[in-house]
C-alpha cells in the first residue's frame, strides 16, 4: 500500500486566515456618528461650573442619582453639597430648617447625603397605593349554582409636604386615577363618583405615620390608620404597612388627639377594621402608566408587596 500524501491538505488555501492579526478600519459613516456623538457629549462638559450647578440644584434626587450613572464628570457634580441639602430640607418640611440643621450635624457629621439615604422619610413624587381584592358570593343560576367573584379595589394615598394627603377608594388602576391626585382640589370635593377625593392630615414621626381624615358624605365619622413606612432596598421608602385602621363617632363633638408615640392605645369609641389592610407600594409618576399594579383581576390575581 502506498503510503498516503498529506501535502495535498496542508496546502489547501484558508481566505480567514488572511484576517488574523489585522485590525479592521471602521467605514466612513461610523466615524462621522462617532464624532457626532463625542460632539454632542462634549457639549456638556463645556458648560461652567457654577451653570452645571443651577441646573442640577432643579432636579429632584432621584434625577441626581440617574445623572450620577450617566458619567464621571456628572457624578462628581452632584456630589455637591448644596444639592443634598436642599433634598433633605424639602424631604422634612415638618421639622424646620433649624432642627434639620441640628440633626445633620450631630448625629451624621454634616453629611446631606447620608442623612438623605438613610434616614426614613415620605415621598411626595409619586402615590402610594394598596391593592385589595376579596371574595363575593353572585347569584346563583341555572348554570352555575354556586358563583363567587373575585372583587378588586385600591386605596391611594398622595402625601403633600404641608401635613396634608389626598386619600381615595376605587377600583379604578392608578394609571386612571393619578391626574386626580396631582394636587389638592380647590373648593369641596364632590363625596361620591370618579372625581371624588378626601383631604386628610397626617403626623408622621419616625418611621410612623399617622393619618386622619372625615369620612366622605358626613361630618362625624372620623377615620385613622396608623402606617409604618419601610424600604425594601435601602433609601427606597416605598412601602407603608397598615398597622391600624380605626372609625371614630364623632356626634359629641369631642376631639381625640393623635398620640404620636408608638405605643399609644386607642380610645375605646373607635371601631377596627381587620380587612383591606394590604400593605401601599409606592409609584412614582413617571411609573404611573407602566406599572404592573395596572393588572386587572384576570392578568394578575394577587400582587406580592415585598
């Protein structure tokens, strides 16, 4: 047997290998969108300090942090002192400039931004809401003859700086019900129907909140829930787990103070409530109409908070 001639194969022509070790040029289009691009990133870094400053001291923080992501020369920037100090006073509105003052020096050592992240505190650029759902007996027919239905509603609530929240009750999804929680209605709210709203006022100390409101339709029933406000990652404040949900008859006219101390009992006149206590997730608004709280019944039959 002859022996076999390899030479054939090892001369066999390969077209790829005459790519290796060569770096390929970019066309001419790709080099004018690369240098558009720089361009226009450039234009940026071009502006002054003090500009760059103005306009970073309009935005809200959670802007701060998304400009902070977007490169190093804006995450230096919003490190800036001024910027989280004007956050944390408008986050605590309530205290006063003074004992925020007071209490950045001594328990956070002048740092704006820690005391901005780490203490608890309410969020006003967005709505907190609560999905509750439970079971309702139909009418039985002659097809089915024992029906029940899975009924579904919300509970919104829009907490404003001032001490004030807008509270509503609806089966309607946030993304339907948000514009009418933008702010608070000039003049009497109607007390029934789509554009019905209740103005309320809240005390919120530490990580409690503590709310009260007339029940709509009467002027003597009063009712109050006691929330505890949470993060489910750090700096996030957005969920309020309902703790109490109380009615007060209020047809004596006497007034009950709220107690804001953790441990207060409530007056023995009050009625509790032991249903729709499901706890508020917090939407901001630029979530509102892509949020999964838009779910109906039959995409999403129960919502885990977290």
């Amino acid at each position: 047997m002859a022996p076999r001639d390899d030479s054939a194969f090892l001369q066999s022509r390969r077209p790829w290998f005459a790519l290796y070790g060569l770096r390929l040029k970019r066309g001419r289009v790709e080099d004018d969108d690369d240098e558009e691009e720089e361009r226009e990133a450039s234009r940026l870094l071009l502006l002054p300090q003090d500009l760059m400053y103005k306009i970073l001291h309009s935005c809200d923080p959670y802007s701060l942090g998304s400009a902070a992501c977007a490169c190093k020369d804006l995450m230096r920037s919003v490190q800036n002192v001024e910027l989280w100090k004007k956050a944390c006073l408008e986050a605590w509105p309530q205290h006063g400039a003074a004992k925020i003052h007071q209490l950045s020096t001594k328990q956070y050592e002048g740092n704006w931004k820690r005391l901005w992240l780490t203490r608890p505190r309410l969020r006003f650029d967005g709505i907190y809401v609560s999905r509750n759902s439970y079971i309702k007996t139909g009418i039985a027919e002659w097809r089915v003859k024992n029906p029940v239905h899975v009924v579904l509603y919300y509970r919104y609530i829009k907490f404003f700086p001032d001490g004030r929240f807008l509270y509503k009750t609806t089966p309607q999804t946030v993304s339907k019900v948000a514009r009418r929680l933008r702010r608070i209605p000039q003049g009497p709210s109607p007390a029934h129907g789509e554009d019905s709203v209740v103005v309320g006022r809240y005390h919120f100390h530490h990580d409690l909140v503590y709310t009260s409101m007339v029940y709509p339709g009467t002027t003597s029933t009063e009712i109050r829930s006691k929330l505890k406000l949470r993060s489910t990652t750090p700096a996030r404040n957005d969920r309020l787990d309902i703790l109490a949900l109380m009615s007060y008859a209020r047809e004596s006219g006497t007034y009950i103070p709220m107690d804001p101390s953790p441990g207060a009992a409530d007056d023995g006149d009050g009625k509790a409530y032991n249903r729709g206590l499901t706890t508020y997730v917090f939407v901001p608004w630029h979530l509102v109409q892509a949020h999964e709280l838009n779910l109906g019944i039959e995409a999403m039959d129960y919502f885990c908070t977290g």
